[in-house]
C-alpha cells in the first residue's frame, strides 16, 4: 500500500511547490508594476495594523507554546500521560500563531483606529 501511496504524494508534492513558486513569482511581479506606477504599497495605517497584529499575536503564540509546555511536563510526571509525537504540537503552534494574527488583523482593521 505504500509503494503506491507516495509516488501519488510526490507528484502532489511538486505541484504544490511549483504553483507556490508560480504564485510568489505572479506577486512580485504585480508588486514591482504597483512600485514602478507610483502607488504606495501599504500605507501608515494598514502597517500599523499589521504590527500591532504580529505584536499580540507573538504573545498568544508563546502563551500556547508555554502552556502546551506544562500540560505535557505535569501529565508526565503526575499523571503517567505518554509522549505526543514532536509533529503534532508543531502544527498546533503555528496554526496558533497565523490564525490569532489572520483574527486580530480583521479584528483591528474592523475596529477602526488601531
């Protein structure tokens, strides 16, 4: 089963790497027509949104990070809870990580005045 399964995931694999290289390349080239026409990229407002997103969104990771830290220490050693695997507990962080800025950036753009 799986000799048939990951020449199927290699293929999908690089695919994906070339439409995200398609797509990167697509971007920058829109970005160098939006320079060259006099148009400012981002103005004040929309990077202070921004900043002030990833600035809160830093903290909410690294209180996940934390946390996540002392239930598995704690579970561990008083509750005999086994090991989770290291990928896991990866993939949570950083799906915390862009969606609490994603939230907090439609959040403070919806707001108003950051």
């Amino acid at each position: 089963m799986a000799d048939f399964i990951w020449p199927i995931v290699s293929i999908g694999i690089l695919a994906l790497i070339i439409l995200i290289g398609a797509l990167l390349l697509w971007k920058t080239r829109a970005m160098r027509k939006e320079k060259k026409s006099g148009f400012p990229l981002a103005d004040e407002r929309t990077q202070k949104l921004n900043g002030k997103a990833a600035y809160y969104a830093m903290f909410i990771s690294q209180y996940f990070i934390l946390a996540y830290l002392w239930v598995t220490f704690l579970g561990r050693q008083f509750f005999g809870m086994p090991e989770i695997e290291a990928g896991y507990p990866l993939i949570a962080a950083v799906l915390v990580s862009a969606l609490s800025f994603l939230m907090l950036r439609w959040h403070f753009g919806r707001k108003g005045e950051p």
